[in-house]
C-alpha cells in the first residue's frame, strides 16, 4: 500500500516535473518570439542620416525636441520646423521680435554651444531633452570634434549642417529630411533657386568693372574683414560686389590695416556695428576713402532671426541682404530687389512684419 502511494507520488512529482520544464520552455518561445516581433519596431525608431561633414548619426525615427547649438542653427530649425524647438540661444531683441511669429518669441533661451562666448553647458542640453542636437555653420575639423565630443557624453546624436551661402537649397533639404519635414524643405529650397537665378542674370548683367569695390567693416575699429570666399562676405560676392579684401593663402576673418584700405580705396563700406558706423564719418582716417566721401557706408543691423551679412549664415534673409546692399550699385533694379526682399521674409519667418519694418 505505502509503496503504491509513494510509487503514485513520484509518478505525480514527475509529470509536476515535467509540466514545470515544458511550461519554462514555452514560457522561453513565447518570450523569444515576443523580442523577434519587437526587433523590427526597436530598428524602426531609428535610422542613420549622413550630414554636411560626411558622418553617419543615428537619429530618431520621429524627432520631436531639437536643441540648437548656434543663432544659425535657430533660424534654420525656425522657418522648417519652429515647433520642435526647445528654445533660443540668446533671447530675441526687441528688433528681432516683430520678424518672429508670437509663439515663439518666448521660448527659453538656453545658451549655445558654438561660437564665441558660447554659454550653454552640458546640463542645461540634457535638462532640455531634445531628440537632436543641431548646429549650422562651418563644417571644418574644429566643429565636428565638437560635435562628436558633445555626442559622445550625452549620448544625443548631433548633426551639422553646411551653412554657406551657396549651400542654403542643400541645408533646406537636408534637415527637412532629418525632420521629416521634406515638403516645406523641398519648398523654401526651391525659393532660394529661384532667387539665384534671378541674382544670377542680374549680375550677369552687369560688367565686371562696373560691379562696386565693397569693404566688410566689422568690430569697433572696422579694421577686421572677411577675405574673398569667406562664409562672412560670400553674400555680398554672390550679389554683385567685388570684396578689395583679397589676402592669397588666408581663410575667413583677418585683420587689416589703414594704409592697405586706403590703397584698396572701397566704393561701399558694410557694417554691423553701430558705434563703428556712428563715427566714421567723424575720423579723419577714414575722411579720405570713397565710399566715406560718397556717402556710400550701410549699417546692416544685426539680427539673429534673420542672419546679416558679416555676422553669421541664416536662409532667405542672406539672400535678401545680398539684394538690398548691391541691388542699386550694382545695376539691379529696385523694383527687383525690395519686393524680393519683403516676400522672402515673409515666406520663411511664419510671420507678416510691418512692411515698415522690412528696410
């Protein structure tokens, strides 16, 4: 009897056993099963993306926060897509706020990473949680280390965007595709070649000798300038106006003197700073150059919601810049330029300023 019931018992036991084993190992399928069904949606939230500077990122498949590292970066993630935003780097002047759309002008300002002076740290980026770091400038050796350094200790994948002049329709497409906003990419880069086309048969137009001698003044002494081909004059060659700043084997911004402006003898001077153009008709060293005795000097205001010549690359507004200072030397017609200029604005800043307000 005690050994039928143990006999029953172990019987029982076994098969518990047995279901036990055979219930982990369905358990096991199901769970591997249920990862292999996961795999696709897992590799769907992401995709990789090759920037200006020729790296692979892996970005989000939906990117929803961008955290802009730069005034350029803003703009181009402004007039794309405003409300992925997580906030300014420097907050908006009162002269900038009429060109921005009310929704946006508050928006936290956060600090930059790039450029001089730049204010952001690591913890207010993270602190803002954005999907997508992006920067819009140079993509020379120093900003892409930048970028992978910041990638590498956030873990937030960083992207860098060509911001020279002739690179604008590019840009346009490319972040519209990394945000999946390719229609108003593929829209606003249409605008910007159409409106090269449109510089282009103008300056055409127009012989070489008869373009204007243009100087780039930037600083308070208004001896620092752009060389030919710098990302801070190009605007103003692509519209006509020859740059006197030619310096063989330099690069960007470099200094100049008094006796090689006069020998340059420039008929426009161009700048963004006010005390500088507050005084030049007052210096005596400035008395003798062309475009002092003409009349001929233009202070371009500065604004970071629509770039400026000298200051640094935004979308439209350089190509509205480039108009609006060579347009009458150069041969334009006026009636190209202005219009041109206040439909540009209003095209890409999901705003209607005063017409006033557009110079």
């Amino acid at each position: 009897m005690h050994l039928c019931v143990l006999y029953q018992a172990l019987a029982t036991t076994n098969s518990l056993h047995g279901l036990v084993k055979d219930l982990r190992r369905a358990a096991g399928a199901v769970a591997i099963a249920a990862l292999l069904l996961a795999l696709p949606a897992v590799f769907a939230q992401a995709r990789t993306v090759t920037d200006s500077a020729n790296r692979k990122v892996v970005v989000p498949e939906k990117i929803e926060r961008v955290f802009a590292a730069g005034p350029p970066a803003a703009i181009l993630l402004y007039v794309l897509a405003p409300e992925r935003m997580t906030g300014w780097p420097d907050p908006p002047t009162a002269e900038e706020r009429p060109f921005i759309s009310e929704k946006y002008r508050d928006l936290p300002a956060l600090g930059r990473l790039t450029g001089r002076g730049g204010t952001a740290n690591l913890e207010v980026v993270l602190k803002s949680k954005p999907d997508l770091i992006l920067d819009f400038g140079s993509v020379r050796e120093t900003y892409v280390s930048l970028a992978e350094n910041v990638q590498e200790q956030t873990n937030i994948p960083y992207v860098l965007i060509d911001g020279h002049f002739e690179a604008s329709p590019a840009a346009l497409r490319l972040l519209g595709d990394v945000l999946g906003v390719n229609e108003r990419g593929a829209l606003l880069a249409k605008y910007v070649e159409d409106t090269f086309v449109q510089i282009d048969a103008a300056r055409a137009a127009t012989p070489i000798d008869k373009r204007p001698r243009v100087y780039l003044a930037r600083g308070p002494d208004g001896l620092e300038t752009g060389v030919v081909g710098s990302i801070n004059t190009e605007i103003i060659e692509r519209a006509g106006g020859r740059n006197v700043a030619e310096a063989v084997g330099q690069k960007g911004l470099v200094r100049v003197s008094m006796e090689q402006l006069i020998i340059a003898d420039p008929e426009i001077i161009i700048t963004w700073d006010r005390n500088f153009y507050d005084r030049i008709f007052k210096d005596p060293l400035w008395a003798g150059i062309r475009a002092v005795r003409d009349g001929r000097v233009y202070w371009r205001r500065p604004r970071r919601s629509a770039g400026s010549i000298g200051h640094h690359p935004s979308t439209g507004s350089s190509v509205s810049d480039g108009l609006r200072v060579c347009s009458t030397p150069t041969g334009f017609p006026k009636t190209f330029a202005k219009p041109r200029v206040r439909s540009i604005v209003c095209s890409i800043m999901w705003n209607r300023p005063n017409p006033n307000s557009i110079p």
